[in-house]
C-alpha cells in the first residue's frame, strides 16, 4: 500500500464542498491531487492547490491518481464508476451505489476482476444522534433491543427543482434519504 494515495474527485457541488473535500484534506495518507468540474473558479476559490479537470472522464486517465470519489448526480454513479475500474482506480462512490442492482452487481464483479475496492459513502453515519444511539446501544444503557424507527423530517411546501428531488430514475426523495435509514439500521442491527 502507497503511503500517500492521490484522490481525484468527481464534482464540486454540494457534497463534495461540504464533505469529501473537508474529509478527504483532514485524513492522513490521502491527497486531494485533481477535482473535475465545469466552474473551475469555485474549486480554485477553495482549493488553490488543487488541480482542475474539466470533464470527470479526464481524471480517471491520469496515471497520478490512485482513487477516484464519486459524489455527483445518482443515475452517474455507475457509468463513472464503471469507467474509474477499468482505468485501474479505487473508487468510493456517494449513495445510493447504484440505481439498480444489476449495475451495483456489475461494479462489484469489476471491482474483484481488476483487484480494486469500491466502497459506498454514507455522511449520515457521522451524525450525532445516530452515534449517541450507537453508543448508547453499545454500552447496553437501552437494554433489549425490540423495534427501531427512524425518520428524517423534510418539509418543504414545494418540491425544489433540483436533480435530487426530481421523479427520474435515481432521483427522487427515498433514493437520497433512504439509502441513510437503511445504512444506519444495518450499522446499529446488523
């Protein structure tokens, strides 16, 4: 294993800004080498060190990065993950891994061909009501554990047009919000 592993990242909306870029800086051995995005000037705004792609499918060519994040629109996570592995790269792609599970079992399948991890992102893991629970659990303050119900609260008199509320394949509310409730039962429950 390298000592240094070199991330590119796909993007820089939302989810990239707020938390693979922070996360990604913060963590020792990775270092954020290349972001691909069409506003170069918001990346250089924060990140002046970094070099910029302008197209995604650029980063997966360059021979410098040894993994590639993948926090961008739901219906992109297979196509750009498909082309991250068989350009040799890791992967860690944001939630949901896939639209469908034909694809998440193609990239799985690629995945072992071309001995590379991929790995799904899950931000709500580091929630703080979801590790008081989990600690809470752990220590056995709650005793027996008999049901479990969990919800996050959205209210919004309108829908947003935005591509992650929109009725597409991948888009929609439960594919943005409940691949979160799923990951956090099977992490506390297994």
């Amino acid at each position: 294993m390298k000592a240094i592993i070199n991330v590119g990242l796909v993007g820089y909306g939302f989810a990239s800004k707020t938390f693979h870029a922070p996360l990604i800086q913060a963590t020792a051995g990775l270092d954020l080498v290349a972001v691909s995005s069409s506003d170069a000037a918001k990346v250089k705004a924060d990140l002046p060190n970094v070099e910029i792609e302008s197209q995604a499918l650029a980063l997966c060519k360059r021979p410098d990065l040894d993994l590639i994040v993948i926090p961008t629109p739901n219906d992109t996570h297979f196509p750009l993950a498909k082309a991250a592995l068989a350009a040799g790269k890791h992967v860690v792609v944001d939630k949901p891994f896939t639209v469908t599970l034909s694809e998440a079992k193609q990239l799985k399948a690629l995945a072992l061909d071309k001995e590379r991890m991929i790995s799904v992102f899950h931000n709500r893991r580091w929630d703080s009501d979801f590790l008081t629970i989990q600690a809470l659990l752990k220590k056995g303050t709650l005793g027996r554990m008999t049901g479990f119900e969990s919800r996050f609260d959205r209210f919004r008199p309108e829908v947003r047009d935005r591509w992650r509320e929109k009725a597409t394949p991948g888009g929609g509310i439960w594919y943005d919000l409940g691949p979160h409730l799923l990951d956090q039962a099977c992490e506390l429950f297994g």
